[in-house]
C-alpha cells in the first residue's frame, strides 16, 4: 500500500514525504477507499505536454495528468507539473508547497472518482481541496 513520489526532467523534491504520505492516506479513508499504489511524477511543462499529446490527445499545457488504474483499491499514475505548479502559486498567491499540495489532493480526488469537467463538478472538488487542505498538521 504504498504512495510514491518521483522527479523526472526536473530538479524537485518533495518536503516532509513521509507526512504527505499519511496525509493522502487519510483523504482516501475520508473518501471510503482503499489505497493499492499510487505515484506522484514531478515533471517540467513539456514532459507533461507530451504525455497530454501522446495519450490524450490534447495540445495545451496543463498542471496535472491523472491515470487511474484502479477506483477501489486507488491504483494510479498522477503527473505533476512543477512549472505550472510554481506558476499557479504566483497566480493565486500562495506558496508552492501549498499549490503543490492542492495538485496532489487534486489527482488523488481523480483517482477515486471525481471530475472537473462541469462547473458544479470542479466546484465540489475545490470544496473538498480546501477541506483536506486544511487538516494536514504540518
């Protein structure tokens, strides 16, 4: 049952990994699922447009790609740009590891089922971003 975290083409490492880990773990208990594997890839902008071309056919840059394997027990892929990462936190004004943290609440959210596709659909998983968000304890 494990959650892991990669870099690939960038030079990034993620803080207190071990207390993200726990973290995650306790949104995927809130949301009534079971963990199997899920890895997190860090990466720069054109790793992920090339991913969103190769596999979605999308021609756009984007923050996160989710690949879900498994709804129950999660098993998935979750895609990362640190670019965009550190771009949105400039944008909204808050630090990277707390955008960061959003984007990694965000594609686990993906993997046990909800989508952004509508308003009311990105609406609900901001909702619960924010709610997760605010019970790390570190």
């Amino acid at each position: 049952h494990l959650i892991e975290f990669y870099a690939e083409d960038v030079d990034f490492t993620l803080l207190n990994e071990d207390d993200v880990s726990l973290w995650l773990k306790s949104v995927l208990k809130s949301e009534n699922a079971e963990l199997d594997s899920v890895t997190y890839i860090f990466c720069t902008d054109d790793y992920l447009l090339n991913i969103n071309q190769t596999y979605l056919k999308h021609y756009d840059l984007t923050d996160i790609i989710s690949f879900p394997y498994n709804r129950n027990p999660v098993e998935g892929d979750i895609f990362i740009s640190i670019e965009r990462a550190t771009e949105n936190a400039n944008t909204y004004q808050v630090t990277q590891t707390d955008e960061i943290h959003r984007l990694l609440v965000h594609g686990m959210l993906h993997l046990v089922g909800y989508d952004d596709k509508t308003a009311e659909s990105k609406s609900k998983m901001t909702e619960l971003e924010n709610l997760y968000l605010s019970q790390r304890t570190f």
